[in-house]
C-alpha cells in the first residue's frame, strides 16, 4: 500500500490547476511538487524569493543564493523570476497567489486552522502562514488525519488560530474534507477506508452530502 | 564614491543597544562577515529586527548564541531552538509578526507612510491590543511602521558610488531595508566599477547607501 | 505560454466604461499600440488611471481627444490643455491625486492593503472629506487603494511566459500597475524566448501577465 | 549685469550640498543644474523615474525611454540607476531627498509654498509637488520676486497650499528669504539692491536679524 504522505501528496497535487501560481509549505506540503507533470505549466514560489522553485540541484551545483523557504538547496525552472519579500509577500497578500498547501495541527468544524503555535511547547513563529491563509486564493491543508492517537480535525481549535479565513479543503491519508457554511463535509475517502472508519477517527462532527467515492491517486 | 571599510570598523559604528535590521532568510543574503564582526567586538544589547534567527552557528543564531541581543522583530524562530529558549528564558523579549506584515511595516518606515492597514492577523492574537480602522466597509489592523539606527545588507555587486544589486533568494528583505535606516550599511560579494551595473540592473540606489564593506581579505 | 493577441483582438476585450490602469509617464513608457486600437475601436465612457493625460496627440492624450474617457484619476493634465478644458466643460471627471499618493494607493490595490496612511496633502484641498487616523502621536490622511478591471502596460521585453522588463524612465507606474487589475495586457517592444530575461533581470513576473499584445507587423 | 534667471539658478546652486540627492522642478529650477560642478558628486533625481539625470544628449542620440519630468530628452550619468515611481516616491517621501528645487506662484509669511492651482484660471494638478514638499529634507522655493507687477512673498497665500510644512528657504531675483518660527526673515539681497528695495517689492512683512549681504554669485 502507498504510504501516507505520498498518499496524501498525490491527491493534492490533483487541486492544482494548470498555469497557476502555488505556494508550497515546508514539510509534506513541500512533496506536492513531485507529482505534477512539468508540462502543466505550474510555477511554485518560494516565498524567500523565487517564482519557478525547481527540483534540488546536482551535488556539486548548488548555488547558496538559491534555497527554498527551509534553506535547502533548489533549482530554478526556465522563466523562473527573482523577487524580494516585498514582492514575494505582495503576490500573496494581493490575491496572486491560485493556491497554497500548508500543515497543521489542527483544523476545526468552523474551516478554521491553527498551525503556527502551541503554547508553552513550541513557538515557532507564523512565518508566512497568516499572510498564505489570509490571503491566496485557495487554502488546501496537506496532513495526517491523527496525531499520536487523536484527530487533528476538531470541534474548534484549541491551538491559537492562524486567520479568520475559512480554508477551502483539507487532504488527510484517511478522506478529503470540504470546510462550508453548514461544516464539515466528507467529500472523499482513502481506499479501502470506509465512511464509518472515517467518522471514527474523526473527532469533529463529518456530514455526508451524496456520495462518498475513494479519492483518485493516479 | 562612497566610503569603504573593513568589518571591525563598521562594528565599531554600531554601539550597544542600537536598532539594527539585518537582511537574509535562513542566513541566505545575510551580511556574514559584519554579523562576525559584531560578535567578535562582543556586542551587547541589540534589538534586531530580521526575518528570521537563522539556526545556531549560522548568520543572525550567532548574534543570539554570543548574547548580544536582547530584542528581536522577527517572523520565525522555528529552527533555532536557542532563540526559542532564551525567550522563553525571558533573555530576549521577541515580538513575532506576520512575514508579510513585516516588509511591510519596514518599507513603511522607509517610505514615510504613516502604517499599514492589513487583513493578516485579524481574528487571531496578533490582533490583540493593536488599532484597527475601518476603510470601505472592511476592518484592517494598523500595523505602525519600523526603522532601524542601521540596516546591514548583504548583495551580490556593489558599485564605487554604492548601486547594489541581489543574486536569486538572496534579495529577500535587503531591498526593503536598505530604505528604512539612518545609516546602511552593504557588504558586497564583489566591488566593481561605476558603469558595470546598469541602470536597470541596480536594485538598491547608491543614494541610500553610506558604507561599504571593504572585500574579505 | 501566454496568449498573444492583435491589438485589435485586445481593444475587444476592453469593455466600453471599463476601469483602465495605463503606465507612462508624458507617454514615455505608455501601450501606445493598445491605446491606438481602443481609439479605432471608438471605446467610450473609460475611466483612466494614469499619472498624466500626456498631451494632445500623444498617449492617453489621443483617448482624450477621441472623447473616450469619461473620468480620470491622474497627478498631472498640466500639459494638456484639452484634458483642462473637458474638466472645466464637464466633460470628464477628473480627481487630482498627489502622485506619490496615486502611486502607493495602486500598489496598495495590487497587494492587499486596505489603503495608505500618508501626511501628504494634510493641510490642503487634497484632505477635504478624507478620512484621517492618529498613528504614533502624528495625524495621516487615509487614501483608499485603487484596483483597474485591465492594466495595460508598456515595456521593454517580455518572454514566452509574460515576463517583462522595462527601461530607464519608461517604468514609471508600469511595473505597480500590473500587480493591481483583473486582467493585466503587457505592450512589449519585443517578445523572446524564455531565459533571454534572466530571473534577476525580470521586474514584473510573468505569473502576473495575462496577455501580450502581439509584435507590431 | 547677469540675467535674472541665472542669478536665481545660480544662488540656489550653492545651497547644493556635495554628495547630495536634488529633485529640480521644471522650468525656472531645472537651471539650477547647470551651475552645480560635475565633480561636486551630485546625483539629480527626475521623478519619472532615473537617479543621475544628466544635459541633453547629442542631436540625433536621443533615447525615447530617457526623458525628464517634463518629457524632454536627457541623458544619464556614470552610476545613473533606473527607478520605478514607487521607488521615486519612495525616495521622496521616505525623507532620501536631501533637497528640492520648486517654483510657485506665492510663498507666505508662514513660509507657506501655493504652486499647483490657480482657481478658475489653471488647475494642472500638483504631480509630484505636494510629495516634495512634504517629504524631502530641505525645500528651496526658485522664483521671480513678481510677477506683472505684484509680489509673489505676500502676507498669506490666496491660492490653494501645496503643503502645511514650512519651505526652508526663498531665492528669488532681488533676495534670499529664509522663513522661519518669527517670520520671513531677509538673508541676502541681490547685487545693486537695497534692503528698502526689496521691502518695497515685497508685500509681506520681512525681518531683517542681522547683516544682509549681497548674495555671492560664483
């Protein structure tokens, strides 16, 4: 069987429309990249400075000026451009920005997501993920469906918040969520997993609206 | 032509306690050498305003590991655990803001715009205890502007009158920064002559440049 | 790839009383082959965006002209007598704005601010029923953004995949001006091959660009 | 005797700080440049967009993408850089401009500048004046001392104000004025000219704290 992060990792990168704009977060957000085709005329930025995130480079060509957001090193794609944060964070702020996928602990009945701390643990800092949330297109969260046991889709967060923003869909290795006005809906789920198996592992309330097929993975 | 010095005489510029913005993200772009020499004059008591601390051993996480600061505007910590323990150790007081925010706020400062009205962190604690406006009918955080007593720039070529331009994921905030300190300071990769930079490649106009640093020995 | 179009097939697109962001600067730097088109096309009741109305013959100046333009929000019509006379006339509609203000408030539609805090035209007809908001201990004028349905931009060169530069003064508002419509039409004096711009030579990503006006025949 | 013009440009010229970064405004203050010495390291910003605006090119050499901000032909110095209106403004309002030269039809008591509006008459807009005005460091006023036989320095301006800062200094053809928290305060007069000829040209009050000298016209 497929593990779950690439699971996960495939069934996203199918959200990604042709010739749009994405933004990849650090982790498995970051393994999206590798399941879409080169010829979909997709760009990725970085938000640290760089529209056209290519693969990591040949060992012995790495360039120090050329990282992603972790500070690995990465390759440019042909027509790739390089920006400042200014204008990294303007194309994100501005409503450029077709799609971002991001991590999280937790996600909530409301849409809502909280991944940029948890007090008294660990405080990383939001980075970019309150501008990302707040302000691309479409927000897709890429994770686990549980965490050491218990589900990171929740009644309401209890971590602090990221945004206000509803986000759009949540990918886990178990279903695919649709955050709406009346909740959370069961769009999708993993092969072999059954609504039951799902709505077990699930600590928020699942509607079902229609049908329930096994996500697509080609 | 603008004044050239080495990293030991632009640390002596810079006195305890002073408002410093340091360009860089993870390190990359950042002013390594002038970081270097600001520890090694063992500098106290800075408040550093940057992206990130970077991790300890590399760029700003050695300002950090040496102790010589106190305060840090920062949007991440994440991957320098030292930076973590000593704000939770009360060493340094750290105010987190939204990456996006932060450029923001920063070219405000070197811009003259009065602040930044922004959606970013409505609704979530970095709203708490901020004003906030409302302007057609939508609510906006008024995020003030910031400035430093220095920014410290790294780039890829300086000319003799001060241009400078970036290479890649290396122009990140130095741009931005360049614009919003009484005093900047760049250190180049390389020097070169008036004229090798043209015109549309110069990213940083010399006019906002005071110093540069001389070539690494 | 981005679609590349006649100038023609461009000014079709351009509804009549359509809000038009238009770079140049006096016409240095202005689509002057998308404003020929939407002249032929007899485009009527356009709102224009721009720093200036050029002068008569020139630019924006032949929409004028043409009776094209119904409202305007520009800095200068200093040197067109025909923009001062339609004004005085009733003819078109025309808000003066400061032009560093018209610029940030541009930039502020294009990247997601909710408007520009700035001390400029405080004190002076510009403020007459603006809204203002106390940062810090001083006072500002709040300036809403502002956001085109099309940009029309002129530049030097674009790629394949809408990347552009521009030259010496013809930037200007061009390069703002892509980052704050709906639909963005760049007018490049050539089109070449992607990696002719290397990534630190392009000034507006192509991610940005909707659709290149086609090489003149 | 020298021409009433170049004796202006020419004093403003020596307010000229070496090192410096100038705006000129067009007309009468875009003169100034021409009595400024090249090795002086002086960069003059046009607003439209270049820093290190140089004399007109040779006939036949001019470059179209290479004009003032009155859209006339100019070349560009050695270390000239290239700069968008955002990072024109930027300059000016962020208080990078050490000094600008503008004309204006009334200078006030208040030290008050009125440049871009002449109610009922001619209202070309105020471009980049009021961001000048307001943002750069040091704000010199080049102009007649009248025009059709009245004063241009008047008790307080009738026209609409450019800005509510006070300008930093007047140079006109019959006296160098510096406004200040007292008043308008009468530096210099211009050669062959008594301090009783320039109070009877002027309509506001002038203060004399000192010795008034002849302007030096080197």
């Amino acid at each position: 069987m497929m593990e779950a992060k690439e699971r996960i990792a495939r069934r996203v990168a199918r959200e990604i429309k042709p010739g749009s704009l994405v933004n990849l977060g650090i982790g498995l957000p970051s393994m999206v990249a590798n399941f879409v085709p080169a010829d979909r005329g997709v760009f990725f930025q970085a938000e640290n400075g760089v529209i056209g995130l290519g693969a990591r480079p040949p060992e012995g060509m790495e360039d120090p000026h050329l990282t992603d957001a972790g500070g690995g090193f990465v390759t440019a794609v042909p027509g790739a451009a390089s920006i400042d944060s200014a204008m990294s964070f303007g194309l994100i702020r501005g409503g450029h920005l077709d799609m971002t996928v991001l991590g999280g602990p937790q996600v909530d009945e409301r849409g809502h997501l909280a991944n940029w701390k948890v007090p008294g643990k660990m405080v990383p800092g939001m980075g970019g993920a309150m501008d990302l949330v707040t302000g691309a297109k479409r927000v897709v969260v890429a994770m686990q469906h549980a965490a050491k046991g218990s589900s990171k889709i929740v009644r309401e967060c209890t971590l602090p918040l990221t945004a206000q923003r509803r986000i759009d869909l949540v990918v886990t290795d178990l279903a695919v969520i649709e955050p709406t006005d009346e909740g959370l809906v069961l769009r999708e789920r993993a092969p072999g997993v059954t609504i039951d198996d799902v709505m077990a592992a699930t600590e928020a309330r699942l509607l079902v609206r229609g049908a329930v097929p096994e996500m697509p993975l080609d | 032509m603008k004044d050239c010095i080495k990293a030991e005489a632009a640390a002596d510029l810079i006195p305890d306690g002073a408002v410093l913005l340091i360009g860089g993200f993870m390190a990359v772009g950042s002013p390594l050498r002038l970081i270097d020499a600001l520890v090694a004059r063992g500098a106290k008591d800075l408040t550093i305003v940057a992206n990130d601390s970077a991790m300890p051993g590399k760029g700003i996480g050695k300002l950090v590991t040496a102790g010589a600061v106190s305060r840090m505007i920062v949007s991440h910590i994440g991957l320098n655990p030292e930076t973590q323990a000593k704000m939770i150790a009360g060493e340094i007081d750290i105010e987190l803001v939204p990456q996006g925010t932060l450029v923001e706020r920063i070219r405000a400062g070197g811009v003259g715009l009065g602040g930044v009205l922004t959606p970013t962190g409505l609704g979530t604690e970095v709203e708490d205890g901020k004003q906030t406006i409302e302007v057609n009918g939508r609510r906006f955080l008024v995020e003030p502007p910031i400035r430093g007593d220095f920014a410290l720039i790294g780039c890829r070529q300086a000319d003799y009158v001060g241009n400078l331009d970036y290479s890649l994921t290396a122009h990140n905030f130095n741009p931005i920064m360049a614009l919003a300190a009484d005093m900047v300071i760049a250190e180049p990769d390389v020097i070169v002559p008036v004229g090798v930079i043209p015109p549309d490649a110069v990213k940083t106009p010399g006019v906002l440049v005071d110093r540069l640093l001389q070539r690494a020995a």
